[in-house]
C-alpha cells in the first residue's frame, strides 16, 4: 500500500456558546492577530459578521453570529498543493 501524504486544504474550528448572545463580541479579529481583518461584512442588523483576510500562506475567516462562532483556515491551492486523483 502506498502511503499518500496528507494535504488538508482547509481547517474549521466550530464553537457553540452555552449563552447564545445578542451581537458578535467586537475586537476578536485585532486581539488574535494584531491587525485590522482585510475584509469585514456585517448582516441581519448586526447580528452576525464575518471577518476574513491573508494569513500565513492562505485565508483565515471569522464568521459569528448570535449562536455559532467559526474560524476557518483555507490553504492557497496551487499547482502542487491540488489533490492527485
């Protein structure tokens, strides 16, 4: 059997509050990475965001709302890193 090495394309972190709360928590973006998110959108009159912007060699997203938090990883897919089917 030949051993096919693992190249995961996307990582997700999913977190369901005990407390469903009223708006997302403002400055988690800033207070994980120092800077400011490349993009920001907000919907349903504040009551859920995403934030999203380059981080190491892809993506990283913040996506909340008033009963779900979610950090997603997204790798840069290029030539090498495709999946050989």
């Amino acid at each position: 059997m030949n051993d096919i090495p693992w190249k995961p394309q996307q990582f997700r972190l999913t977190v369901f509050p005990s407390k469903v709360f009223d708006a997302p928590e403002p400055g988690w973006w800033v207070k994980l990475l120092g800077e400011l998110p490349e993009e920001k959108s907000i919907k349903s009159k504040g009551l859920s965001q995403v934030e999203s912007g380059k981080f190491h060699e892809g993506r990283l997203e913040l996506s909340t709302s008033a009963a779900r938090i979610d950090w997603t990883y997204s790798a840069q897919i290029s030539g090498e890193n495709e999946p050989d089917f």
